[in-house]
C-alpha cells in the first residue's frame, strides 16, 4: 500500500526537474517566492492591533532583561527558551515590538525552509515550492509569523527534529538521532504543542531497524526488528530529548518552573475542561479556512493509495524500491493524524493551536503534484490519463480557495492600533516614570508605553481568573505592593474581577474613560500611613503646601532626564488652573534646565485636585548633554499661563521652593 518511490518514479521527478535545475530556476523560483513571502510579513511589522498573549510575552522578556530572573521573581507561564531569545532580541535590537517579532519570523523562515526541505525528499524540487507556497499563504501562519506567540518557533523545531532523523535514517549515525532529540528538546522550552511529532519520529526509528532485505523491507508490518539496536537508539534519543531540560533545571529554579508551566496547565484544565461541540467547533473553523489545502492532502493520500495499482494495469514491471525505502505518505499521515488526536485532547484549545496541523497536511498535499506529473508521464495509458486529469481537476478546485486566503491575510495586514490607543499612551507616560510598575490586563499597551508590570502579575488572562490562579485579593495586593501610579483597563479582563475594580475606583482619583472596556485609572491615593519622601511643609501662594519630593538618586547624568515626584496638598479646591515649573539652577542662580507643565502632563489640572488629599505630580526634567558636572539646585513653584505670575513661597518671601542639591556627573 505505502511504498518508496520507485526507480521509474524517481526517474520521471528527476527528469521533469533536471528540465529547470540545470539553469538552477527552480531554486531561484523558490528563493524568489520565499523573499516576497517574507516581505510580505515584515512590511507592516507595526500595522497590527493589540494582543493578549504577545504583550505578555514581550512584557515577561523585558522583565528578564531587566534583571528580574523568569519564574523565581517573575510569573511567566511560557517556557523559558522564547522568552529568552526575545530577550536576546531586545539587546540586540532595542526593547521594542518589532525586535521581538523578529523572533517569530525568524521562525516562519525556519519552517519553510525545514518543510520545503522534507517536501523536496519525499517529490523533489517541484514539491518544496509547492509546500513553500502553501505554507506562506496560510491565514493562521501570516497571522502568528507576525506576532510575538511561540507557535510557529515551536513548530519549526519540532518540524527540524524529524527532519534529523531522516539523516539518520539515510546515513546511519547516531548523531543525528541524539541532535534531532536535543532539537526536539528545545521546541518544548519554546512551547509544548508538538510532543505527538514523537509519533512519526518513532515510526521513522522504527522503520530504519527493519531487515535489511529488500522484501522485508517492504512490508511495514514485519516483525523483523533488531530490538538491541532500536533499545539503543531510544536510549541516545530519550538522553537528547532530556538534556535541555537538565539545563533549564540548573538556570531556573525548578519548583517554581513547575508550578507556572506544568501545574497552571493543569489548573487551567480543571477550571476550563472543554467539551466536544466546543472542539468540533474549533475543528469546523480550520477546515473551512483551509479547506482547499485539506482537499489536497486527502487525494494526496489517495493518490498514493491507487499509484501502484494504475502502473499495474499499464503492465510495467514492478521496479526495485530504492534504498533506503521510506513511505513518506505514511510517516506525513501518522504526524496529522496524531496532531488531531492531541488537539482532541487539549484544552483550553484555540485557533492558533492548529499551526500544528499544517506542515503535515502540506506535505500530503505536495503529493497530488508529484503524482500528477507521474500519471501526465504516463498519460497515452488511459488509467493514468484519467488519474492525471482528475488530480489536476483538484488542484483547480482547490485553487478556488486561494483568493479568500489572500484577502484574509491582507485584512488581517490592515488591522492598525486604534485611536483609543494612540491617545492612551502619552497619557501613561506622563502619568508614570520609566522606573514606575502599572498594573494592567493589557501588557501590550503597557509595553508599547515603555512601562513595566510588577513581575509576580503574570498575564491577567480570562483563563488564569477561570483557574484562580488571579484573583482580586492578588491583583490588590501587588498594585499596594507596587505603587502602582496607574490601572489600566482595557482588555475585557479586569471586569471579571469587580472587587478589583472597586478598590480601583476607590483608590485613585482620576478616570480618564473612551468607554465601558476602556479605562485607565491613574492619581493615586497616597494610603494612611504610607510615608511621604523628604517630607516637609512649605505653603505657596494661599492654598497649596509642597509635602515632600522623591528623587532616584541625588546624583544624575547630563543627557539623562532626571525623574522627579513632588507631594502637593491644597486646603480647598482651587479654581484656577496652575502650571508647575521644575527647574535646575546653577551656584550663580542662572537656570540651566527646566520643564513647565500642569500636573502630570496636563491630565490632572489643579482645578480637579481634591481638597486635603495628598496629590503626586511626575516630573521627567530634561537635561542638556552639555551640562558641566557639579552641584546645581533644584527648585519648583507654580504659577498662572496666562499672566506668568508665580505664586509667592510665604516662608521665604521668594517665589520658588528649593527641594534639594543635585550632583551632575
């Protein structure tokens, strides 16, 4: 039933492809394609909306750039492999979006390049630039080879790991066993969604220790097996396969890896245990998206099924089978169909899990195009005429699909961040220092605002609330812990938890709301009891008393904003507007830095300050790259835009406050 190509195969794929290989245009045409189909990713590299998961991802990365060590002071539930080579990304090339998708093409490029090499054993050149092409234009691949999500890495290694073993099948040295373990080791510390590839790497182990005589060799059910040598090769593969995991052991702390990679899994199993209409709907969803490409994996199949019987009945002799034989067909459905059984099984499933199904059900489909030029070569005999026919008529039909692909891929390209967001991210930084922790259920916003979370939040997903794993009491007590400067409530997430948003509501002063899902909550109400920095007790004007100050350090850099929080307090509610300056004077009295501006960048005006509450203004004090080292003084005051008029400092009879001695270095 499932054989190895034959001679006459072979001879006829080699001969159709020795008609272009020989001006090298069959490589320069996958090259070609390969370059415009990464382009296509990387032209819009900003031009997508906000994402959950990628925003944690991003977000557990710049934490462990930050010195935060993954699992032990963080709470990252994603293995440490992706996390770390975003992190790698970010020294390289910045702490930005794009530094970290370029992981996940980086990625893309691996899987193509991976899956065209296996296409290319199994049918020869034609067939790695079909799988190429049906790879690229994939909704789910364009989709998440652009985003910061493990899928695709994942499933590029897990891909690269059978491809190893082909190598060992073809050239008989363990070495290539143990490396194929060690890979496939890895595409579990970038995401466990591939451990039932272990199923046509085991198939493929298994079919190299058959009989060496050719008859045998042939018939996959022999149990003819030389069980020292395959005892032999599971035990390399299972030391490979367990390596890296002895590695991360040494650099986390295992405990706590366990609990946030394995015990959350399970967690998350419990709270949300699935069901078969909800899996079946999940299963509908990817086949109609691809549904052509499963309409040519399914004749790929059964082309293969009848090739033997159709070069029957021309009455060709029946050729020897190359050495090694291997039945591709066999080992690509045993991988799909093991892939579908795991995804039968997980739960919580969603749409990107099913980035696993697609390199077997494109290798499958590669095969109705090796077959067709097989039977066309054939085609003065009328079974194989009719074979050929019917194969193109299939290839036609699934073509149909292509348009709807395309043009889902090209809106899924279109999607921008919103007007919501544009306007929300000056509005976090000025209501937070670089320094600050804002707590939030959407990282993403908070990274594209160059803030942080506090590394035990972890990502405040709908699914870790479903499991408790985040709970309102958590979320209060890290935001107290924190000090967080600001709440941000944008991804549906924070809802789920109201007695949060209560304490939210109740502990900061100031609301700016787009709408009921869009909120960020900033003004912090300084806690009973909570100490105010340096305080003191100075009045301005008639109303105002400067409580105290926050530096970071007394020493600052020139070229470096200099990061300042000042305490006011105002007896009644003031009725004016009142802009805060911030300046840094030199030993003569001479300004050499200053930064005017209303009460955290203008979104908090002192007309709304309420009156008897210790108010926090933020203060990032520009200084000049050519300031001279030594002490400067910095002072602040207050006074009306509209006039310039300062209010007067009734101690001192001045109108500026002296806070403190700053030494430029």
């Amino acid at each position: 039933m499932y054989t190895a190509r034959t001679n006459e195969e072979f001879a006829i794929s080699q001969k159709l492809n020795n008609l272009m290989i020989s001006k090298g245009w069959w490589w320069a045409l996958w090259l070609v394609c390969f370059v415009m189909l990464f382009a296509w990713r990387t032209q819009n590299l900003t031009a997508f909306g906000l994402s959950n998961d990628e925003g944690a991802h991003l977000m557990w990365a710049r934490l462990a750039v930050d010195g935060h060590s993954l699992y032990s002071e963080t709470h990252a539930v994603q293995a440490p492999l992706f996390i770390e080579s975003i992190g790698w990304a970010f020294r390289l090339w910045g702490t930005t979006i794009q530094a970290g998708r370029w992981v996940t093409l980086l990625g893309f490029a691996l899987l193509t390049i991976v899956l065209s090499w296996l296409a290319y054993r199994a049918g020869g050149a034609l067939a790695a630039l079909v799988a190429l092409i049906l790879l690229g234009v994939s909704p789910l691949v364009f989709t998440f080879s652009r985003l910061v999500m493990a899928e695709i890495p994942a499933t590029a290694l897990a891909a690269a790991a059978l491809a190893l073993v082909f190598l060992f099948q073809q050239y008989n040295h363990r070495v290539w066993l143990f490396v194929s373990a060690l890979v496939f080791g890895a595409s579990f510390l970038v995401k466990g969604l591939n451990p039932f590839v272990v199923a046509p790497i085991g198939l493929l182990v298994w079919l190299h220790r058959g009989s060496q005589d050719d008859m045998l060799r042939r018939q996959l059910l022999s149990l003819t097996r030389d069980w020292r040598g395959l005892l032999l090769d599971g035990l390399v593969w299972s030391t490979g396969f367990l390596l890296p995991f002895g590695i991360v052991c040494l650099i986390y702390d295992p405990a706590a890896m366990y609990d946030q990679l394995v015990l959350f899994r399970g967690d998350l199993r419990a709270a949300i245990p699935g069901s078969w209409p909800e899996t079946l709907a999940h299963f509908e969803l990817f086949i109609k998206s691809h549904w052509g490409l499963w309409l040519l994996a399914i004749f790929g199949l059964i082309s293969t099924l009848v090739k033997n019987r159709v070069l029957s009945l021309l009455n060709q002799p029946e050729p020897e089978p190359l050495s090694p034989a291997v039945p591709y067909n066999l080992i690509w459905g045993v991988w799909l169909a093991a892939g579908m059984a795991m995804l039968g099984w997980h739960t919580p499933l969603f749409p990107h899990h099913f980035l696993v199904l697609l390199p077997p059900l494109i290798l499958l489909a590669t095969t109705v195009f090796t077959n067709l030029v097989l039977f066309w070569s054939n085609r003065t005999q009328r079974p194989a005429f009719m074979m050929a026919i019917l194969l193109a008529l299939v290839i036609g039909c699934a073509a149909l699909s292509l348009p709807a692909m395309i043009k889902a891929n090209q809106a899924t390209a279109a999607i921008v961040t919103g007007g919501r967001e544009q306007q929300a991210l000056p509005l976090l930084q000025a209501v937070s220092q670089p320094d600050d922790f804002v707590m939030g259920d959407s990282q993403l916003l908070i990274f594209m605002a160059d803030r942080r979370t506090p590394p035990p939040l972890g990502d405040v997903a709908l699914v870790a609330i479903k499991a408790g794993r985040q709970t309102s009491a958590r979320l209060i007590d890290l935001t107290e812990t924190y000090r967080s400067p600001a709440v941000v409530q944008w991804s549906l997430r924070l809802p789920w938890l109201p007695e949060y948003l209560d304490w939210v509501q109740n502990n900061y002063w100031v609301h700016r709301v787009w709408d009921n899902d869009h909120i960020i909550h900033y003004g912090r109400r300084l806690p009973e009891g909570e100490p105010i920095p340096n305080e003191q007790s100075v009045r301005l004007g008639d109303s105002v008393t400067l409580r105290g100050y926050q530096l970071n350090s007394p020493i600052a850099t020139a070229g470096e904003p200099l990061a300042v929080k000042v305490y006011w307090q105002t007896d009644v509610s003031l009725n004016k507007d009142y802009t805060i300056f911030t300046q840094l004077l030199d030993s003569s009295g001479a300004l050499v830095a200053g930064y005017d501006s209303q009460p955290l960048g203008g979104y908090w005006p002192t007309r709304e300050w309420p009156p008897g509450e210790v108010v926090i203004d933020l203060v990032q004090l520009p200084l000049p790259p050519e300031l001279p080292p030594g002490e400067y003084r910095l002072v602040t005051g207050m006074y009306l835009l509209a006039t310039g008029e300062r209010l007067p400092v009734l101690e001192t009879n001045q109108d500026y406050i002296t806070l403190t001695t700053i030494e430029i270095k």
